[in-house]
C-alpha cells in the first residue's frame, strides 16, 4: 500500500470555479467569505479583552527574545551572570 497521492493526468479534468461553479464549491466559498471577526474586533468585550491581553502578551515574549539575543550577543549580563569568553 502506497500513501502516495495518484497523479492526474489528461483524461481528468480540473473542474473551473467560476460563475458554474457547483453547489458544494459555492457553499464552501461563502463560508470562507463569512469567517467570524477576529478576537481584537469582536462585539464581544470578554472576547476583545482576551485578544488585547494575548497581544500583548505575544509582543512582551517578543521583546524578552530580542533583550536575550542582545544580551548574548554583547554579555550584557541581563538575564544572568557574566561569563568571561572561553580561550
């Protein structure tokens, strides 16, 4: 048994999707269309609140590795202890 997909060749062909598109394409580009808002422009104020805080979180956790690159790269000693480079 192979998990390899088959290979299409010239006698399949690939069905256009434009205006004759059938009705299992069509429902599947509406709901594509109709994705629900995204947490920070939620009508919801939870929802709005939880999406702030993720941001901000995912920026200070950005922020920390920039800090830690920077740190190791001039031994700055932020995030510990100074080691003196090997010889």
């Amino acid at each position: 048994m192979s998990a390899k997909h088959p290979k299409k060749g010239p006698s399949q062909p690939v069905p256009a999707a434009g205006p004759a598109a059938t009705g299992a394409s069509a429902g599947a580009a509406t709901a594509i269309a109709e994705s629900p808002p995204s947490w920070l422009d939620s009508s919801d104020p939870r929802k709005r609140r939880w999406g702030k805080i993720i941001f901000i979180g995912v920026w200070i956790y950005v922020g920390a590795l920039c800090l830690l690159a920077l740190d190791q790269t001039f031994a700055w000693g932020i995030f510990g202890p100074k080691v003196a480079p090997l010889p």
